[in-house]
C-alpha cells in the first residue's frame, strides 16, 4: 500500500478557516473504515475517481478557541482508518464529514460515530453504517447494506442487498433491491418498520410484531401462515431468511417498487 494512502495528514487553522479538504486515490479493494466521537458523516459519490474528504469542526468547538485538527489516515488491518484529532494531542476531533467515495464493487466502507446523523446517496459500494444517537438515511443505494442506531429513524431508497438494518428507538422504512446470501434481518423496539420489496426479492419471510399487526400490502407470500404475534412465508419462490420483528408498533410489509 502507497505511503500516500496511509500516513497523510492534513491540520486546519480554526482562526482563520474551519473547513479543508484533501482528496486521494484508492487501489480497488480496499477496506475503508471511518471512526468519530461526535458530528455528522455524508457519503456522495465522487466525480473525479478519486476519496475526497472534506473536514468541518463543529461551529461550537471553532468558536471556543480551539486551533487546530489534524485529519489522518491509519493503517490498521484489515482497514484503512480516517480519524480527526487535536493537534498535539489523541483526543478525537468533533468535526463533521462529507466524504465522495469513488463507484468500485470491490470497496467496501464502514462508518462508527457515537453521536450523529449519517447519510449515503448514490452508492453501490458494499456499506455499514453505525451510530448511537442519530437518525441514519441512504437514497440511490444499490450495494451490500447494513444501518444500525440506537436512537433514531432509519430511512433507505434504492435497491440494495439488505443485510441488517436495526435501531432501538425510531421508525424504519426501506426500499429492498434484494437479500444478502446469509439472510437479513430488520428490527426496532419502538417505531414502525415499513419495507417496500423489489419483485426481484426471493426470501423465507418470518414477521414478528409483539405490540402490534403484520400487515401486506399488495404483497402475496407462498405458504402463508399467521402465528400469536406475526406471519412467515415464502417471497418469490423463497430463498435466505428474512426475519423482520417489531416489539412495540407496527409492521408493514409492500411491493410499491419493481425491478
């Protein structure tokens, strides 16, 4: 791997500017992975082929005096860790990301933020997604998925490969192009979970709604049969296992997109 890739770095001068940006080329399957304490994390697609990264300190932090934060790039297998910290210092930055990532179906991107919203659009790169306190969107997606918040909603467009999809706290609603190999699973403890099913989806569905209904819309399952607190059967001839369970609310399971 290029020295490039992972030992660059780049600091900003809060006094002046609290914003910069550098980009980078990536080889093909490289494994990305982003780590933050605190602030939002926007994923586009890039125009140029190349991993632009811009950087942003939180308008509390630049206005408090804080001088400089110095952006890296860390080697640590199997990824490729971004990480934003003070200069001088390892305590984690609190700044906001907005990331163009090259189209490639070999890389792979996985993002942890503590506190934050995260979003994705136009991506058909294999995707994670995780933060404790933040809604989680995605529009245009088409790759392998997985969302996961604790409090927040989760909301997703496109057809991707669903592999997870999990909050505690918060609706979920999802456009599913298809299920991963190992099956798929969406849940939430309080909210409602709505999952629109591209007519290309083969799964065993298993819907489990324990303070709530099951409900098809326009949806016709195989060997259907309803138990004490949901339904199962088969979707378009059947396939992995995609199990959908809602604790506290309701589940509503459509075919509104098509292929």
């Amino acid at each position: 791997m290029p020295n490039e890739l992972w030992t660059r770095g780049r600091s900003v001068d809060c006094s002046s500017s609290r914003q910069f940006s550098f980009d980078f080329g990536l080889e093909g399957d490289e494994d990305l992975l982003l780590r933050s304490l605190n602030g939002s994390v926007d994923l586009r697609r890039s125009t140029s082929g190349r991993l632009e990264v811009t950087v942003t300190l939180l308008d509390h932090l630049a206005s408090s005096g804080i001088e400089k934060v110095i952006t890296v790039l860390e080697e640590r297998e199997p990824f490729v860790v971004v990480r934003s910290y003070y200069q001088n210092s390892r305590v984690e930055a609190s700044v906001d990301y907005d990331i163009a990532v090259p189209e490639s179906s070999s890389l792979s991107f996985a993002v942890e933020v503590v506190n934050g919203s995260l979003s994705a659009e136009e991506q058909g790169i294999s995707l994670s997604m995780r933060t404790c306190n933040g809604s989680i969107s995605g529009s245009g997606l088409t790759g392998p998925l997985r969302m996961e918040t604790r409090n927040g909603s989760i909301r997703v467009k496109g057809k991707p490969a669903l592999g997870s999809i999990r909050t505690l706290n918060g609706d979920v609603e999802a456009e599913v192009g298809s299920i991963e190999a190992d099956g798929a699973r969406v849940s939430t403890r309080g909210g409602e979970v709505r999952l629109l099913l591209a007519d290309s989806v083969q799964a065993d569905l298993v819907a489990r709604a324990y303070s709530g209904e099951v409900v098809l819309d326009d949806l016709h399952l195989e060997n259907l049969h309803f138990g004490d607190s949901g339904l199962a059967g088969r979707l378009g001839g059947g396939g992995a296992r995609l199990y959908v369970e809602n604790v506290s609310g309701k589940i509503v399971l459509s075919s509104r997109i098509s292929t």
